[in-house]
C-alpha cells in the first residue's frame, strides 16, 4: 500500500545494458565499482517511479553500498523500505539521508514516522520535533497519515499539530510584509516563526532581511550566518552576512571597509572567517561564469575560472570535469584525463567524465582502453546516439565494438 511517508522523485536516464561486467571493463577498480553503483542506482530509481518498491530496494541497497554518500539514493531506499514494512532498515537509511544534510525536513519526517510504527514513541516525537524546526510545514500531511497514528492520542501530537498550522499561517503573513519592505512587521512576525523553525533557511533570510532593514547590523549578521550553515541561498546569506557586519548599504563599501579593518568582523560562534566567506561566495559566483565560458567555447577565460575554483575548493568535482574540457579543447588530452579521473573519484557528472575519457583515449590513438571507458560510459546513460554522432570518436566506426557502442536501447 502507498503510504503517505514523503516520497522524493525524480526524473531518470533508462539505463542500456551491456553484457560486460565490471571485471571485463579494463577500468580502474574503483571506478568500476561507482559504474557498478551507478547502474544500480539508475535501475532503484526506475522502479521507484514505477512503485515496484521490492525492486527499487533491491538496486538502491546495492547503490549505496558502492555510492554511500548519495543522501537521495537513501531516501528512496528508505522510503522504499518503509512501504515494505522492514521498518528497522528504513530508519537506519532515513537516518543516513539525515546525517548527509539532504532535505533535513523530509528526512526527520520519515525518521518519526519510523518510530511511530516500531513504537518507540519518544525517539518518533523528537523526530517528529526536530521536522518541524527544520522547516517541516505540512499540517494536513501530519494530521493524516497513518504512519503517525501512534502518536494520535498523545497529547504532544496536538502541540505538534498547533505549531505547524501556527507555522503555516506566519509565513503567508511573512512573505507579504517582506515584500511591503514593512521591516518591523516582518520582524514581528519573524521572531516566532524563528522559535518555530530555527533551522529553516528561508526563514532565517526573511529574518535576517527585516533587522538589516531596521540597522540592527550585530543580531542580522548573528541570523545570516545560520542561513548559510542551513545551505538554503547560501550566495544571498553570505552578501547579507558582509553588509552587516561592516554596516553598510553598498556591498564594494562593506567589503572594503571589513577589509581595511578586520576587526569589524566579529567573528564568532557560526559565522565563518572572513576568508572563507569571501571564497564562498567567489565560488557560487564563479560556478556560472565557468559553464558560460564554456558553452562560448571562450577556454581562456574557462581556464582562468576553473583554476580559481580548484584553488579555493579543491575537492569540487565539477570543477575538475570543467578544466578537464579547457585541457581537452585546448588539445592536452592527458591533462584532461588526469582531471577526469579527480572528477570520477568525486562521483560529480560520472557518465560525462567516462564519456570525455574516452574521447581523450581516441584523441590519443588508445583505441582499446577507449572502448573500454565508452562501454562504461553507454552502462551509465550515455546514448547511442551521442556516441554516433560524435565526430572525435570517427576513428572508431571501423572497430568491432562501434555497432554495440551506438545501438540504441
């Protein structure tokens, strides 16, 4: 049976199937066992949409077996789970999606409705709890499903309930007194949706915006930097954080005048060095100039980004996968393999950086180990058709393996 347990879906790539395991690949092993991982998670989630939920538990446990850090991949395992009745399993993955900081208030949510039916109440109530001050605002959701119906005639369920409609109807009046630039309504109505929801970040910014509408620099800085720890319009945060605490209205102003005078930070509990704040904010600000630079094929300035991004975040697989296109376009196609493989390890865009290995390994005359890493690239979503009409692959089309490599399905 459906239940009402919040479900995440998502859109899929049907993935094609090759006979070639992953011993046969030629790939390096770790990376053989993400392709492997990955097949799997593209298999759970095709039979997550289609509700075949014995199946979609099957692919996914094997996925994040291989892709542990894959906090949506647990959810639809929970979720799964949960459907199936083996509750103690769908706990421990709602529990891991949890621990990933992927939708904190879905994953609470479920982690109560877990414990409602294994009937251990007060862990379900603290769950329950912690979904609300998350950001968690579906009354109608929790005031019906039967995963919660342990919990009906306790008297803590009725407190619950309250706050989330006291919740729901504080953010309509919010966003309307944001919008009048009406600072001291919106903060009046502001503080106790806070004591609410301490931990929504689109609360914290509506917040944040009314004591920097009203001057009151120290307390907005103090709730910008808990936005940006929530991860919800971190780039809008970060700018607020820097406007408050050099107490200006133009941002090159507040920059300048923190920068002349570090002290005016003010660093404390929550709120990131300045440093770290400004590299921060580069990055989100840098993210879209590099895929720009991109698709204008402008590879110097490409270049120049992606340097800059592997520089402040070292351990950002997307922009290892962006310098690994400059290096190609630029025809320094060991470069580019080398930043495909850090982009591999990272798991970011798997089936580009396969796909992109093995143009590099053509490029290169490695016939062999390329058709390695496109049968790979075909097992984790890649089309026939891409590979088709991919001119850099044309030394290919005389090989045995070119009609496997781009027929369809």
């Amino acid at each position: 049976m459906m239940r009402a347990t919040i479900a995440l879906v998502l859109g899929l790539t049907l993935l094609p199937s090759f006979a070639t395991g992953a011993d046969d690949t030629g790939l390096p092993e770790s990376i053989a066992e993400r392709l492997e991982g990955q097949i799997a998670l593209g298999q759970g989630g095709q039979a997550f949409n289609r509700q075949d939920y014995e199946a979609a538990a099957e692919h996914l446990g094997r996925a994040v077996k291989a892709i542990p850090s894959d906090g949506t991949a647990w959810h639809r395992l929970g979720y799964s789970l949960i459907v199936l009745g083996r509750l103690e399993e769908a706990l421990h993955a709602f529990e891991k999606q949890l621990s990933l900081g992927v939708l904190p208030p879905v994953a609470s949510y479920n982690c109560a409705c877990s414990h409602s039916r294994l009937g251990n109440l007060d862990e379900a109530f603290r769950y329950l709890n912690q979904a609300v001050a998350f950001g968690f605002n579906d009354a109608n959701l929790a005031r019906s499903d039967s995963d919660l119906d342990a919990l009906r005639s306790d008297e803590r369920m009725r407190s619950v309930l309250e706050r989330l409609t006291k919740g729901t109807a504080l953010r309509g009046e919010l966003t309307g007194k944001i919008s009048a630039l009406d600072w001291q309504g919106a903060l009046e109505i502001a503080e106790p949706l806070v004591k609410i929801a301490p931990y929504d970040g689109q609360v914290l910014q509506s917040y944040g915006q009314a004591l920097l509408g009203l001057g009151r620099y120290d307390e907005s800085a103090a709730v910008f930097a808990r936005q940006a720890a929530t991860g919800v319009q971190p780039q809008i945060a970060l700018r607020g954080l820097i406007y408050t605490r050099a107490g200006e209205e133009s941002f090159d102003a507040a920059l300048a005048k923190l920068k002349s005078d570090p002290s005016l930070w003010k660093t404390g509990q929550g709120v990131p060095e300045l440093d770290d704040a400004l590299n921060r904010l580069r990055k989100l600000e840098l993210v879209p100039q590099g895929r720009s630079a991109l698709i204008e094929r402008d590879f110097e300035s490409a270049a120049k980004i992606y340097a800059e991004l592997l520089e402040i975040d070292p351990e950002d697989g997307m922009s290892w996968l962006g310098q690994g296109l400059v290096r190609y376009h630029e025809g320094r196609f060991e470069e580019a393999m080398k930043c495909f493989r850090k982009q591999l390890d990272r798991g970011n865009a798997f089936e580009t950086g396969l796909q992109w290995t093995g143009r590099a390994l053509v490029r290169l005359g490695r016939l062999e180990e390329a058709v390695a890493w496109l049968e790979a690239a075909r097992r984790a979503g890649v089309s026939g058709e891409v590979l088709r009409t991919d001119a850099d692959l044309a030394p290919l089309q005389s090989h045995e393996a070119w009609s496997k490599l781009t027929a369809e399905g």
